[in-house]
C-alpha cells in the first residue's frame, strides 16, 4: 500500500466540474493498493496518517499532528502509484490490485482513518476522472508504505 501525502493549504476533487470532496488545512492523500496488500498493510497505513506531525509548531519545527492543527483529509484514490517504468517509458500497472478489490479497500482505509483520527474525511470517486486542486504549504509531500512494499 502506497500513500503520498501531502500537507496543505487547501484541496478539492472535481468529477464532471462538481466539487466532490473538499478541505481547508490537512492533508492531501494519494491512496494506491498493490495486489496482496491486506488489512494489515490498511491498518499500518491508517496510524502512520493519523499520527503524520509534519504541521509546525510555534519553534516553527515540523512537530504537530492533523489533529493538533484541527485539519482534515481528502483521500483519493489514484492506482498509478504503481505504475512501473523499468521497461520502456509506458508504465505497466500490473501490480495495481485489480479494481473491485482496491475500491474495497479504499473504502475500508476511508472509515478505518475516520474511525482512528475523528476528523473529517472527504474523497474522491473512485475510479473517475478526477481534477484535484491544492496549495500545497511548504512544500511538504511525504510517502508512506506499508512494510512489504519496502522489500
């Protein structure tokens, strides 16, 4: 499982020109299921987010949480974090978890980092044509993946 985070000013998703998710001050989160991840791989996932202190603090050092800034998520759902270019300059997506199975999961994720954070959390929709729109403040962009991706 592969998430790229980033910290924001603000987000929104568009599907057809209509506002599907959208926040204020958080995080931006780019959500990828790699065929084989589990809800192990969801879990580990989840707590990294939540507990992310990436927001500054009064030192002006990156140290406080979602929830000490009050901030929210908007997680979409975005298969080509793995698309694999070694071979040639079209990405293969073969390790992307087939679709039925990865929109579960991404659902799974929405409420299991609802349910650990208490915050607000908005999406995308899956497997649409989607416009995201953000300020990202920093810039800070982070990855997290789950422990099998590191092998």
């Amino acid at each position: 499982m592969r998430l790229v985070v980033q910290r924001v000013k603000y987000a929104s998703v568009k599907v057809d020109g209509e506002i599907k998710g959208k926040i204020d001050k958080g995080f931006m989160v780019l959500f990828g299921v790699k065929q084989g991840d589990t809800d192990k791989d969801l879990e580990y996932c989840a707590k990294k987010l939540v507990g992310l202190r990436v927001f500054e603090d009064e030192n002006q050092k990156m140290n406080l949480s979602i929830e000490d800034i009050n901030g929210d998520f908007l997680i979409i759902s975005q298969f080509t974090l793995y698309g694999d270019t070694k071979k040639g300059n079209r990405p293969s997506f073969i390790m992307a978890e087939e679709p039925a199975k990865a929109n579960e999961m991404y659902e799974k994720f929405l409420a299991k980092v609802k349910e650990m954070s208490g915050r607000d959390v908005q999406k995308g929709v899956f497997g649409a044509d989607m416009k995201v729109e953000l300020l990202n403040d920093g810039p800070v962009t982070i990855i997290i993946e789950s422990p099998d991706d590191s092998k």
